[in-house]
C-alpha cells in the first residue's frame, strides 16, 4: 500500500489563510476557506468566506480578504494572496481529487485588484501540493474598462 505523501510545509502566508480559516461562516456546506493577502509594505490582511441562507448572497474568503485590503487603504499595494481549505474529503466522506482553487468571479476580482503577476498559492487538500500562480494564469482576457 502506498504511504501517504508527506505534506509540504506551508508557506508563512498559507500558514496564516489557515489559521484564519477557523474564523469561516459556513455553517451550510462546512467548508472552511481563508485567505490572507500580503502587502507591499508587509502587512497581511486576512478574509473568510461568509455563508448566508440565502446561499447566493455568499462570499468567499478571496474576496472578503480583497475589499477588507481596499478599505484599509492597500489599493494598488497588493503582492500576494494564499488561499487554504479544509478537506472536504474528510468532511463528506467523499473524494475530492483537486485542489480548492478559486472560482470565477474571485479570479476576475483578483484580475482587477492585483497585479496580473502577482503570486497566488492555494493547497491541495490531500496531498499537501503547493501551487503557485498568478491572476493573468487564472483569469487570461479578464475583462476591464
Ligand atoms: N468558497 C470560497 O470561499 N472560495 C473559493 O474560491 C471557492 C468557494 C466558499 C464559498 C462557500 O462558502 C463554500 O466555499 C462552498 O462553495
């Protein structure tokens, strides 16, 4: 039988989108994201995605933590964001073979906040794998005015 594969240390930024992840409002698919974006002068600023009954009106942590950085003032001082999520395996009981990556509209929103070479880093839930990326490889044409 094959041993699991040993889970990659996560980067300082990864480490901190999981710490924030216990703070997720999920209470409907329990599926716990965090995001932490840091700055260009070092600052990190952190989100978690936030469910509603009315599932629609629900964000996610990349977006919460991308208006969060605007309001403090970081617009155009963004570098990089990192993205963690539980494992919904364990959760379900059912297998999730890739890693939590960001849906569409939070690409085309880190396409308008963040330089198209900026670093974007999320985790594969089983094996530990660290991608690293960016919005113009997430989002090629995003649209813009
Ligand atoms: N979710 C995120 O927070 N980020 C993503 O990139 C994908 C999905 C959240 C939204 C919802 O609360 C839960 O995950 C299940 O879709």
């Amino acid at each position: 039988m094959a041993e699991p594969l040993e889970k990659a240390a996560l980067t300082p930024l990864l480490s901190e989108a999981q710490r924030v992840s216990s703070h997720a409002y999920a209470p409907y698919s329990h599926f716990l994201v965090g995001a932490a974006i840091q700055t260009t002068d070092g600052q990190i600023i952190t989100g978690v995605n936030v469910e509603n009954a009315s599932y629609g009106l629900t964000h996610c942590a990349e977006r919460t933590a991308l208006f969060t950085a605007i309001a403090q003032g970081y617009a155009g001082k963004l570098k990089a964001i990192a993205i963690w999520a539980n494992d919904v395996k364990q959760q379900y009981g059912q297998r999730f073979e890739g890693a939590a990556t960001p849906c569409g509209a939070c690409r085309q929103v880190m396409a308008e906040l963040l330089p198209p070479d900026a670093e974007v880093q999320f985790v594969h839930p089983q094996t530990g794998a660290i991608t690293h990326t960016t919005p113009s490889e997430l989002l090629p044409l995003s649209f813009t005015l």
